[in-house]
C-alpha cells in the first residue's frame, strides 16, 4: 500500500499517537532536513550582526540604544524558530485540516488594515500597529494561507485516488481562493507582495500538475493586468516613481533613483572582501535608507564584500536546493505542492530583493529571508521551514 494511504497504516498521521510511534520506530533527529535548518539558523543570525552594524549609529531609531534593533532581530528569531518547532509538531496535515480557519484569520486581519487601526509605513498601508513598539504585518502570513489553500483543493482527489491531476474546475476554486486576499493587499497597496503571490501560485500550479494552460493563460493576463493597471493610474505615485527609478537610474539621483543608486555604491565599494565589519563607509554615514530592512543587504556587500554577500547567496541556495528535494521525494501531492509553493516564494523574494540592490529589479519593499529586520517576516519564514521539515518528517524513509 503506497501513497498518503500508508502513512495512516504504517504510523505516520498527523495524530498525537501518530508521533508516538514515529519517536518509538526511528528518531526524529534523523528525520529532520539539517542542512535547510542550519543554512536558516545562519542566515538569522548573519542577519542580526548586519542589522546591527546598520542601526547601531541611528539614535533616531534605536532610542539611544545602540543595542535596540540587535536585541529585537534575535527575539524575532527565537519566536520564529519556536513557531517552526510548533509547526513540526502539529504537522502540515494537522494544518490542512485547519486551513479554512486560517484562511478566515488571514482575511479578517487583512481587512483589519484598510481599517483605521491599520498605519502606513513607506507609503504602504500594511501594518497593523500593537503598541509597545510592535506591529504585524498580515500579508506576510496570507502567503502561507495561499499555499495552504492551494494546495488542499489540488491535491484533494488526486491524494485520494480519483484523479490523476487537477481538474479545471479544482484549479478555478483555487485560483478563486488566492484571488480574494490577492485582491485586498492590492487595495493596501502592497505592490511587492502581491507580486510574491502571483509567483506562488504559478509555483503551486506548475506543481499541481494542472494544464499548462492555465500557467501560461495566467502569465498572459498578468501581463495584461500590468498594462492595465499602469493605463488606469491605479498605482501610487510613489510606486510609479520606484519603476521610473528603475528604468532610468539617472532620472532623479537625489530623489527616486537615490536609494538604488546608493546601495550600488555601497555594495561596489567592499569590492572582493569588504572594509569590514562596522567599517562601511556607506553604512556608517547612513546613506542608504531603510538599510536594516530592505536595503540589508547593502551592509553585507560593503563591510563583507562579495565573499559575504555571496555566502548569504550560498545559504539561501541551500535553503532552496534542500526545499526542492523535500518536494521531490515526499509521496503525496500535497506535500509536493506546499514545498513547490515556498521555494517559489523564498526564491523569487530573495531575488527581488537582492536584485534591487544591484539595480537589476524594481524597488518593492521586500524584505530578504531570514535576514532583513521584521518580525512578521521573520516568523513567516520560519513556519514556512516548519512546513518543510514536516513533510520531510512525516514521509517515508523510503521515499
């Protein structure tokens, strides 16, 4: 007996006796996917001495507490890494079961921002501020509602033996299911994430196994989409003049084309193996805005060179390459398409974000994985490598 079948026969459901059993036959330690754990637990904290090296001479931001934004990275990382540990236990089975109660939850909190308890941050209406210096930002948590959703209708009766592949009506509901919450970032607006979801569902389909009508019916009305927004003036200014930016870097050096402009030199200046680490000239002087968020990557380009701009390329590549075997080897469609939606999303963010730095993609305001300083961010990521290394740990070892 093969398929998701046999692990309800052999022991490995998603149920608490299930876990009993899985501990009793075989360890868990040996189940988890170590390289993806260890390669993310790196990213993190070479994050926190970036974030730190960024916003250590920022008394208007660090409250006179060179030590402020060091101290919240590494607590957004225990949170994360606790949030993956609670992942891992409940299952991404446990999770499927649950997932129109997320997605309720992850609507109704998105909704909550074009309420007047949302707040603008960058010329995004995003967030949803809780005091005490702490805010969420819910669209980073709809990314894994959509891969969750998506994938539970998908893979339904294919799982289940009735159909080979999705078929178009499956792949409508599903398409209907990203679309909602896709639409109400838009609103915010949140051009960069909605961008994210747009590669995450390609990811899921293209996973799916669904027609590849449907990938390149989509990738034909996105573009008209594009066109369409940018004809009907639905984007803000400061949006269009981030695209503008982009296709001319000299229109307005001091203005839009600053932050970009900026951060090529930044990054250019550490040459092979940088100035050193709280030596950058860039970073210490504070010309690159918003450097411990989405700029980030600009202190490792400078202080650490390319050697540690490319060993940030080398982890998040591991991260990647560990992702697409776990999708590769686990025996159920479901898990397939969950992980194929989370290398979608860590790679194309990674690549937009890092891309912006060098001037060979738009500037959207997306943070880089793991790294750049965010707690919404930072706990989204890591229930995404909980998802991970649940579907590792729950397949056989066989596969």
């Amino acid at each position: 007996m093969t398929g998701a079948n046999s692990f309800q026969v052999s022991g490995y459901g998603p149920e608490r006796a299930g876990w009993t059993r899985l501990l009793a036959r075989d360890s868990l330690a040996r189940r988890l996917d170590w390289p993806i754990l260890f390669a993310a637990i790196a990213l993190s904290l070479m994050g926190s001495i970036l974030v730190y090296s960024a916003t250590r001479n920022r008394t208007e931001l660090n409250q006179g507490d060179p030590y402020y934004f060091l101290v919240r990275h590494l607590l957004n990382t225990g949170i994360g890494f606790a949030l993956m540990i609670g992942t891992v236990w409940l299952g991404h089975r446990t999770l499927r079961t649950a997932v129109p109660i997320l997605y309720g939850i992850s609507v109704f909190l998105i909704l909550l921002v074009l309420t007047p308890l949302g707040s603008t941050v960058n010329g995004a209406h995003s967030w949803i501020q809780l005091g005490g210096g702490f805010s969420l930002q819910p669209s980073e948590f709809v990314k894994i509602t959509i891969i969750l959703g998506m994938a539970m209708l998908l893979a339904a009766r294919v799982d289940a033996g009735d159909k080979p592949y999705p078929d178009h009506r499956t792949v409508v509901q599903a398409l209907g299911l990203a679309a909602v919450p896709m639409l109400i970032v838009m609103l915010m607006p949140d051009l960069g994430s909605v961008m994210v979801m747009v590669i995450i569902v390609l990811g899921v389909l293209l996973a799916s196994g669904a027609s590849n009508r449907w990938v390149f019916g989509l990738l034909g009305s996105g573009a008209a989409g594009a066109i369409a927004v940018w004809q009907l003036h639905i984007l803000d200014d400061y949006q269009i003049n981030r695209f503008a930016a982009f296709a001319n870097p000299e229109l307005d050096p001091a203005g839009v084309g600053y932050n970009t402009n900026q951060a090529r030199i930044a990054i250019g200046s550490g040459g092979l193996t940088g100035s050193g680490l709280f030596q950058g000239s860039q970073t210490t002087g504070q010309f690159v805005p918003e450097q411990q968020t989405d700029f980030v990557f600009t202190v490792a380009g400078e202080e650490l060179g390319f050697v540690g701009g490319g060993l940030i390329i080398l982890l998040l590549g591991i991260v990647l390459w560990r992702a697409c075997r776990i999708a590769r080897e686990t025996t159920e469609l479901y898990g397939t398409i969950v992980a194929a939606g989370i290398v979608a999303w860590f790679a194309f963010q990674a690549f937009e974000n890092i891309g912006m730095t060098l001037g060979i993609m738009p500037v959207t305001g997306l943070p880089l994985p793991f790294v750049s300083y965010g707690g919404s961010s930072m706990f989204a990521t890591w229930v995404a490598v909980g998802l991970l290394q649940s579907i590792r740990v729950q397949r056989p070892m066989s596969a």
